[in-house]
C-alpha cells in the first residue's frame, strides 16, 4: 500500500458537515470521501499525477 501523509485542514463548518453527510450516504470515512473529491476534481481539471510504477526490492 502506499504511504500516506497527513495535513492539518481548516475548513468551513457547513462544508465540512456537507462532505461528512456525503461520506455517510457513500459508506466511506470522511477521510476516503476527501481523498475521492480530491482525486475526482483532479482528474476533471486533467491533474490527476500518473501512477508510479512498482519499485523492486
């Protein structure tokens, strides 16, 4: 799997209720549901960076 890294996010209130609300009728964490906007909204502006290869060990 690949690494993670955390950031601290301030955010709205109502939107942050709003992502949460999204999140819940997906099934997904809120943490997963960001990811999928970000992901989605990067892939819509054509951004969305190019999966990198398997490294060998």
């Amino acid at each position: 799997m690949a690494k993670r890294k955390s950031f601290l996010l301030r955010i709205d209130p109502a939107i942050l209720d709003a992502v949460r609300k999204w999140a819940d009728d997906d099934l997904r964490s809120m943490n997963a549901q960001m990811e999928f906007i970000l992901r989605r909204a990067l892939a819509d502006a054509g951004r969305l960076p190019k999966p990198r290869p398997p490294q060998e060990s």
